[in-house]
C-alpha cells in the first residue's frame, strides 16, 4: 500500500485520504443498488443514524476511542436498527416509512444524549467521538484504508457468487420464493451488505450524511444504464470519482471532506439526470420535439 501512495503525486497525508476515500466510494457505490432497487434507500439512512449510539455505546463499554471497537459498536447497533424496523413493519404491522421514521429519530436521539453524557464525563479519551456525526476523513491512516479494503472487498465478492440471485430478489422477489429462497435469506443478505457500507463510510462521510453516498451515485448509474450487471460498476466508479474528488477539493480549499463528497456525488447525479443520452431530462426533452416535429411535418404534406 505505502509503495501505491508514494506513486501519487500527492502529499503522503492527502495520498491516504484521496485513496481511501475513493476506496469506500466505489464500495458504497457497488453495494448501494441492491438497496435502493428495492426501496431500501432510507432503510440505509436509519441504519447509519443507529450507528451513532453504537459508537457512544462502544466507547462507554472500553473507556478507550479505539476505531476498530467503536466500528463493532455501530455495526451491532445497526443491525439492532435493521432488526427494528423488520419487526415494526412485520409484527408491528407498522408501514415501512413509518417504521423508518420511528428507529431514524429515535436511534439519533439515543445517540445524541450518550454523546452528551460522555461530553459531560470529562473524559480526555472521548475527543473526536462527534466526528462520526459528520465524518472526518482528515484522521484516515493506512490501516483504515486497508480495513476498509478487505472488509468491502468480502462484500463485493459475496455479491459476484450471490449476484443471479441478488438480481432476482431486487427485480422479482417472488421468483426467489418459488424458487425455494426464503424471503428472509434475501432480507438478511441485503442487510448485512447495506450494514458493511454504512460502517465503512460514518467515520469519512458521517452518519447523517452516509445516505447520500449510498444513493446519489445509484441514482447517476441508474440514468445511464437500466442493466444490474453495468448498473453496479458504474454506480461504484461514480462513487470513487466523487470520493477522491471531493477529498481532493477539501483539502485544498479546506473545507470537511464528507460533505464535499456528498455535495459532489449529488451534482453527478443531478448531471446524469439531465444529460444522459437515453433517459436525461433534455434528451427525452428533445426526441419529443424531434417526435412532434416530424408529426407536424407529416401533417403538413398530407394536406
């Protein structure tokens, strides 16, 4: 890894940060479209807001802000977010925007007060811990980018061995049950993949802001292309594109990264929405006035 940065033309510290960045893009990217084709997206934003009293929870439980135990933390407490919102819909008979509303606020709140409980500790050892809040992509060290590496890189293998049936599951759920798949399988494997990407990117991005990251770049890979098997490459290269740009263009202007990458994965999307060749807004914009021309036009000779 080390010999890869010094490649860079960059500084060591903006190399890692540039690297990593584009590393949990393109993961977040590749991983997103298996929530958001099936209607996850905000599934997603509550488990990210879960991992916040992960995080506080992890900390009070060790004394000690190590990232790899305050990671467990938050990946623990949002699957506990997850499991919630399953149980709200299924058992609660509770409809699932609701549900999703109830465990985002109530998962934030609980975040917030154990963030304020351990500001009021006076604890030296918890400085830092409202970076998750917002992300804070400047603390990235080798070590993060190789976590982030391996961890990710089991997901994107799971998704290659499980991809035919993934597919099937986001386009045709009842396919995987006649098939002999239970629904629950399909839940839990979309979960742990949402779970993976939502862990990896609170510490950069944040938990308030991860969402964005999952979605925006789906969302720019879905106006070029309607093919699963394209759609997540491409959705993981507009994710890279927009984390090692927006860590690039934060440290030089000296603004958060996290939101530069979010601001910047949004402008690509909205890009792509206006000016993808098939399905952007002005090229259906212009073929129905190509289309109504050639109506006039034929209208006019037949007369």
């Amino acid at each position: 890894m080390n010999a890869l940065l010094d490649l860079l033309p960059l500084p060591y510290p903006e190399a890692v940060v540039a690297t990593g960045s584009a590393v949990l893009g393109f993961i977040a990217g590749s991983l997103a479209p298996f929530a958001v084709l099936r209607g996850r997206a905000m599934f997603g934003d509550a488990m990210s807001h879960g991992t916040l009293p992960g995080v506080a929870l992890a900390f009070l439980f060790v004394g000690v802000k190590d990232p790899a135990v305050l990671l467990v933390g938050a990946a623990i407490c949002a699957l506990g977010a997850a499991a919630l919102m399953i149980g709200l819909e299924r058992a609660g008979r509770t409809a699932p925007d609701a549900a999703i509303g109830i465990t985002l606020s109530a998962s934030f709140a609980l975040g917030i007060v154990l963030l304020t409980h351990i500001a009021q500790g006076g604890s030296g050892q918890q400085s830092g811990l409202d970076a998750y809040l917002f992300g804070q992509a400047a603390g990235m060290v080798v070590r993060d980018v190789w976590f982030t590496l391996i961890l990710g890189g089991l997901a994107l293998l799971a998704i290659v061995v499980f991809f035919r049936l993934l597919r099937s599951a986001s386009f045709d759920p009842q396919f995987s049950a006649v098939a002999g798949v239970p629904t629950w399988t399909i839940d839990a494997a979309s979960t742990a993949l949402l779970v993976i990407a939502v862990v990896l990117g609170v510490r950069t991005v944040g938990a308030i802001l991860m969402v964005a990251l999952l979605v925006a770049p789906c969302v720019a890979a879905r106006a070029l292309t309607n093919r699963l098997g394209t759609l997540v490459p491409v959705s993981g290269a507009i994710g890279a594109l927009a984390g090692v740009s927006g860590a690039l263009l934060a440290g030089r202007a000296g603004l958060p990264t996290g939101p530069v990458i979010v601001l910047l994965a949004t402008a690509f999307a909205a890009a792509a929405l206006l000016f993808a060749p098939r399905r952007g807004v002005l090229s259906r914009a212009w073929r129905r006035h190509a289309a109504r021309s050639a109506r006039l036009e034929s209208e006019q000779v037949s007369r």
